[in-house]
C-alpha cells in the first residue's frame, strides 16, 4: 500500500476520489489505478481504525458514572465508521464541520439504512447535548440511555467494518 506523508494532501487534491477515477479512466491514464485504490482504501482504513479506538475507549467508560462522556465517545466511534462507509462508496467527505450534518447519509446498499439513519441522528442530537448544554432539562430531552447509547455504536462500528469488508474487500 502507498504510505502518504499527510493523506489529506490526497483528500485536498482529489476531493471526490470516485468521480477522480472516473475522469483518470475516460482520458485512458489509468494503468496504474490499483495504486490509487490503495491509497483510497488507505485513507477510509484510517477512519474506520479511529472509529475502533473511539470504540475502544467507550469500552472503558462507566456509563452510569460518565454518561456525557460515553454519548460523546459512542457519537464519534458511530461518526468515524460513518465517515469511512461515506467515503469509501460515496467517493467523497467534508473535512470540516459540517460533515457532522451528513453522518446519517449511508448508501443505500447499507443493511437496515433505514433504523441507522434514525439511530445516527438520534446520536449525533445526544452528543450535541452532551458536549455542550449545561441547562437543568438538558438530560431529560435524550431518548436514548447512554448505554442504550454505547451499545448502539458498537453494534454500528461492527456493521461498518463488516460492510466494508463484505462490499470493498477493506480490513483493518
């Protein structure tokens, strides 16, 4: 596989890597497209290795004891993996802030797309709350327990890696 000294170089350059090789492929320059299938899947490993460290340090909070923290590591262990998902079948992902809008935007070859488009959103209002409102009713406007919370985000982080391994051949 490529080793890149800043893969966001690549994400800068190429931004939508899908319509990219699309362009490569019809003006006939693309002998060497394995190359960058590779460094493709290079980068959405990386989102989808950040999404099992999240994962991981979720596993270490006491949910009962920290529930701001366990919504806020279970959003981003659920937000990498969509991030990887997104990227690798979409082509595309914003570097900025308001991709956190699109975290709910699977394709819709992914298994029950459906619940996890409400489940993803449900997530994503959970941390916002959790990171950032300090008001008296703030805990009382969350549907979903914070280990209802944490739960879901494994279950989706081992959805993902297996949709991406399944559908791309891509294994961390």
């Amino acid at each position: 596989m490529p080793q890149f000294s800043d893969e966001r170089i690549l994400l800068h350059e190429v931004q939508n890597h899908a319509e990219f090789k699309q362009r490569l492929t019809r003006l006939k320059l693309s002998s060497d497209l394995a190359t960058y299938d590779a460094a493709v899947a290079e980068i959405t490993i990386k989102w989808l290795k950040l999404a099992h460290q999240h994962k991981s340090e979720l596993e270490k909070l006491d949910a009962g004891h920290a529930p701001r923290a366990t919504y806020s590591r279970a959003y981003y262990a659920a937000y990498n993996a969509s991030k990887a998902v997104r990227y690798q079948s979409k082509g595309i992902v914003s570097l900025k802030g308001d991709d956190h809008q699109k975290v709910a935007h699977l394709p819709d070859s992914f298994p029950n797309v459906d619940s996890w488009t409400r489940s993803l959103t449900s997530m994503y209002e959970h941390r916002l709350r959790a990171d950032y409102d300090n008001w008296t009713n703030t805990a009382v406007e969350n549907t979903l327990k914070p280990e209802d919370c944490a739960d879901l985000a494994r279950t989706f982080v081992d959805a993902c890696t297996e949709f991406l391994r399944v559908e791309y051949g891509i294994e961390i």
